[in-house]
C-alpha cells in the first residue's frame, strides 16, 4: 500500500495519500470526473491583490496580500476574502444546498469556483437543518403564565386558537 492519488496533469507522476494531499498544497475536485494536482499543476485562482488590511470575512483574521492556496476571494464580487481552511468548514457545515458567498449570496459561480479549486461541499442540507437546533421554535407552551388565570377549566387547559 503507497500513497493512491496520482496527480492528473499529463507527465506529472507525482503520487501522494489524501490527508497528505490537503497538508502539501496539492487539490482534489470532489465532482465527477473526480482528480487530483499536486502543487505544482493545481488549479488557482487569477492572482489578484487583496486591499491593505484584508481580513477573512469568516474568522476576522488578516488573509494574504494576494491569492494563493491558502487565501482566496469571491469569484463573483471580488471583495469578499477568505482563507481556505475558513471555507471548507463553511463549505462542510453548510453543504451544497446553502452554501453561498458570505457577502454577496452568489451561489452558481462561487460553487463553481469553489468545487473547481478542490473545496469539498457534501451534497446534503445544511448541518444546522439536521440537528433540531430549532425545534424549540415548534413546541407549543401548554399552561397559562397570567398572574390571574381567567380560563375556567384553569391553567392547563389549552385550545387551538390560543
């Protein structure tokens, strides 16, 4: 068993494992046909300067002074940074269905971009969609809370019009 992934560029034989993959710079497109580049061949964005001061819109923290691997920016408006890492936790709680640009919403031309550049987005609702983090939003309250409680079945009786 040696590292599996082969990097797709035509004469490039260079072999690497996934996890390692991640840590070297290399990209893999999660999309049919799936492929994978090492460092030298991986697909980048146009080299565009960030503004002096550029934070990530995600964690706050200062990007690079251009786009590289680890920094990039909103394909469609072209104001919005963010590193890499930021992105695929974003991309990974949000999944395919919501996942957009935090700024500007485009959802076509930054998924595009962001599947072509080897972000990984799980086709699956939102992470927080799944785990009943609203559910206290659909429970009903079932008592009276009024100092005085005019109701003369009392304070648990309930109907469907309040």
């Amino acid at each position: 068993m040696g590292a599996s992934i082969t990097c797709q560029e035509m004469g490039c034989y260079r072999r690497f494992h996934l996890p390692c993959a991640v840590m070297g710079g290399c990209v893999t497109r999660y999309l049919l046909p799936y492929s994978s580049f090492c460092w030298e061949h991986r697909p980048q964005q146009r080299e565009l300067a960030a503004p002096e001061d550029t934070t990530c819109v995600i964690c706050m923290e200062p990007v690079e002074d251009r786009t590289t691997y680890g920094t990039m920016v909103c394909p469609a408006c072209k104001c919005v940074w963010f590193h890499r890492a930021c992105i695929q936790g974003q991309a990974m709680r949000a999944g395919y269905f919501c996942l957009q640009c935090p700024v500007c919403r485009n959802t076509k031309l930054f998924l595009t971009e962001m599947f072509s550049l080897g972000i990984r987005i799980p086709v699956r609702q939102a992470s927080w969609e799944n785990n009943d983090a609203y559910a206290d939003l659909y429970e009903r309250h079932s008592r009276c809370d009024a100092r005085e409680c005019l109701c003369p079945g009392g304070r648990e009786v309930s109907g469907l019009d309040g």
